[in-house]
C-alpha cells in the first residue's frame, strides 16, 4: 500500500536545516507504516544556502528567498523552522496563521513576551499541531531513564541536576556569530540556547520550578569579530539555576539544579539527567550515550548498576538492537513522534516533543532567573 506524504517545507537553511532535511531523506530507516515526511520547499534569506539541499533534493516544489511564499504554497503541509531567535516570533506567528503545522525550534521566542505573543496565536488556531524540537530524551538509554521515572522507583525525590554541558567557547579566539549577540539570540543567553534540551524530561514529569535562584557568568567578555577587531560578547556563558519544586507523585519538595553552560571545559556537548531518590537513583548522559545508570537503596551499602541499552529506539528502527545510537538518530526519533501527532497517532508515542506551554514555563523560569541573578535574590515563579 502506498504510503502517505507530508509535504514539509524548512524556513532556515543553516546547521539544524539540514540536520533535518538528512533525517527525513532516510525516513526508511524507521520500521513504520505511517505517513512519510518529504522535503517540498526550501527557504532561506541566503540564496548560497539552497546549493546543498537542491543537489540532494530534486523533487523540491518550492525555492524561496521569502518565508510567505511558501506558507502560500498549497505543497506544503507542516514546516520546520530554524531560525535566529530574533525571528521566532513573527516566522512562528505567521507559520501557525497559514494552517501549516509547525516544529519550532527553541527557545520559541526570543523572550517572554515574544513567547506569550507565538502561544496566543496557538489558541486562536486550535487546528494547527505545534510543538518544539528537543532529541536528547529519545535517546533509548534516556526513554529507559523516563520509564523508571515514570514508575516511581526513586521513592521521594531529594535532588534532580539537568544539564547541558558544551566547551567549544573556551577557544577565545573563536569568532563571535548571532548566537553571542545578545540582539539576535536574546538576553537569556546560553540558557536560551541550551535550557529547553535540560527541561524537556523535568517538565515533564511535571517538575515546574516553584523558586530559582540564579548564578550567571559572563567569562570570555571579547571576541574577534572575523574581520580582525576584537568586539564586546555581552550573553551570558553558563548559567547555575537552583530551583525548587513539588513532585506530583508525592507532593513533596525537592531541589532541582538546572546548568547550561557554553564553558565547560571538556564538555563537547554532553546533555545530561541525574535523579536522586530516598528509594533508588538513576542518570543518564550522552557522553556515555549507551550507558543507563541506576541504583537501589536498600540498607546502608548502595551499588550503582549499569546497563548498557542498544540501538531499541522508541520507533523501531533497522539498526540491530546492539548497535550504537547517535545524535542524528534522537533527531529522526524527535521528528517521529512529531509526524506521529500529525497523523492522530501520537498517543501511541511514549514520550511526545515539547509543547508550546513548557516553552511557557522556560521563559517563566529564564526570566526569574536573570532577575534573581540582577537582584541576588531567590525569585518566586507563580
Ligand atoms: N535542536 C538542536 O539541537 C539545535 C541545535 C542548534 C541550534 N538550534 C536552534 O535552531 C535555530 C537555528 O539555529 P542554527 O544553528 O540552524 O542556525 P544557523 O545560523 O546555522 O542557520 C540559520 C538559518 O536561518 C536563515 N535565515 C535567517 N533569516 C531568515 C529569514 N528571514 N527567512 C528565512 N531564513 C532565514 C539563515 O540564512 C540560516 O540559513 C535556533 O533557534 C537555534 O536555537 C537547535
């Protein structure tokens, strides 16, 4: 039987374009029956970036150097959308009024108050499906992770630490780009870049930070422009969050310490999950990405257990089940369980994208943050 197609059409052509243009190429690697994503139009303000994707994709519909041409387009069924920050709002705005689906990228809005304005357009377009990327979870040893999780075995929460760890800033001669400029990428800063990735998993097991108090760090003050100046980076480079929040499973208090650092030596890109429990204890990181991690606590000596968990993503895939699993994998798992909603059938998925109201709850927390970190104070989230 043939096999339906949703037509996707990418606004933003750089890195994360094409990561998602490869996914959907090999959509055959996915052992699963449903509707399969195509890539039907392109647009980018950059014309010298189509080459690469008019080279591998033939059969595109739309080229386009301006994003409403193509939400004009009746070829297109649903849009990825990775672009600067600064752009979010109006893109995603406009994205959402056409009727096209959207996978947005975070930190959905450049700040709060563009934020609010992209989930108010939701609400008046019930009919359109809207979520944000994150892919780290849909590693399989993270979905083993979220299971345990979701069956309680920690007991009471004491703490939960969620990171993500990067070091290619700690090269200070590396050019300053959008992504240090506060205009483009926003006054949140590495926690705008990093923070929707450590908060996908805590939000949810409904993990709302009731309180944060905030450590932000601006180390690298200059960087070369690339044309041979040296020019002020005013983002901040790490942030240290340390929340309080309510475990709706026991209703009782927990501290839960969110990092997202740009500076941390050694740390390529390390995204990782530690929870600790009165009754057992789990982590997972992708710098062992393999590697599931998880204690009992049962009498006084307490041994860590790890199971190494192979390639049994939560889509099935051709890859043996022992086999390694990569980034470019939990990018094509992400996108899935975003096609799986599309077609009704995301209810099957054991852990959907993340939804415009935990990118809300994100802004409420990177905003308290800068201004705990601006007053000193610890900062009640409502
Ligand atoms: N999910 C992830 O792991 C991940 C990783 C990196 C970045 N991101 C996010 O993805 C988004 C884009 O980041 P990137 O690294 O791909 O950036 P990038 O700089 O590599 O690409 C941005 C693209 O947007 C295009 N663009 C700029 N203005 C445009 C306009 N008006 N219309 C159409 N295209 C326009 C640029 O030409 C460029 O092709 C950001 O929101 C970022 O936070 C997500």
């Amino acid at each position: 039987m043939e096999r339906k197609e949703i037509r996707i059409g990418l606004i933003g052509l750089g890195l994360m374009g094409k990561e998602f243009a490869s996914s959907i190429a090999r959509w055959c690697h996915l052992l699963d029956n449903g509707p399969v994503p195509v890539l039907a139009g392109i647009c980018s303000k950059t014309k010298s970036s189509w080459g690469w994707y008019i080279q591998n994709f033939p059969g595109l519909t739309v080229k386009t150097n301006d994003y409403k041409t193509l939400l004009e387009s009746n070829q297109i069924d649903a849009v990825y959308c990775a672009v600067p920050h600064n752009l979010h709002e109006q893109i995603y705005i406009d994205i959402i009024r056409s009727g096209k689906h959207l996978l947005g990228e975070k930190p959905f809005g450049i700040d709060k108050t563009a934020n609010e304005n992209i989930l108010k357009t939701i609400k008046a377009h019930p009919e359109v499906i809207v979520r944000c990327s994150s892919e780290f979870p849909y590693f399989p040893a993270c979905q083993k992770l979220i299971k345990w999780l979701e069956a309680g075995r920690y007991g009471q929460l004491i703490e939960v630490r969620a990171g993500f760890h990067h070091s290619s800033d700690m090269d200070l001669s590396k050019p300053i780009n959008w992504k240090r400029t506060v205009e483009i990428n926003g006054e949140y800063g590495c926690m705008g870049d990093l923070g929707m990735h450590v908060l996908h998993v805590p939000f949810r097991m409904g993990w709302k930070p009731l309180s944060v108090f905030a450590d932000l760090q601006k180390i690298a003050e200059t960087r070369p422009d690339g044309k041979g100046n040296i020019v002020p980076c005013r983002t901040w480079d790490n942030a240290v969050l340390t929340c309080k929040s309510t475990d709706p499973k026991t209703g009782k208090d927990f501290s839960m310490v969110v990092e997202t650092k740009r500076m941390a030596p050694g740390a390529t890109n390390n995204w990782f999950i530690e929870v600790y429990g009165t009754k057992g204890s789990a982590k997972f990181s992708t710098h062992n990405p393999k590697a599931f991690d998880y204690l009992v606590t049962d009498g006084k000596e307490q041994g860590w257990t790890r199971i190494d968990v192979g390639s049994q993503s939560a889509i099935q895939s051709i890859t043996g089940g022992i086999f390694e699993f990569g980034f470019s994998d939990a990018f094509q798992q992400m996108i899935g369980a975003f096609i799986q909603e599309l077609t009704g059938n995301g209810a099957s998925h054991p852990f959907r994208n993340v939804t415009p109201e935990e990118t809300r709850w994100s802004h409420e927390l990177f905003t308290a943050a800068i201004e705990s970190h601006k007053t000193g104070r610890k900062i009640e989230l409502l």
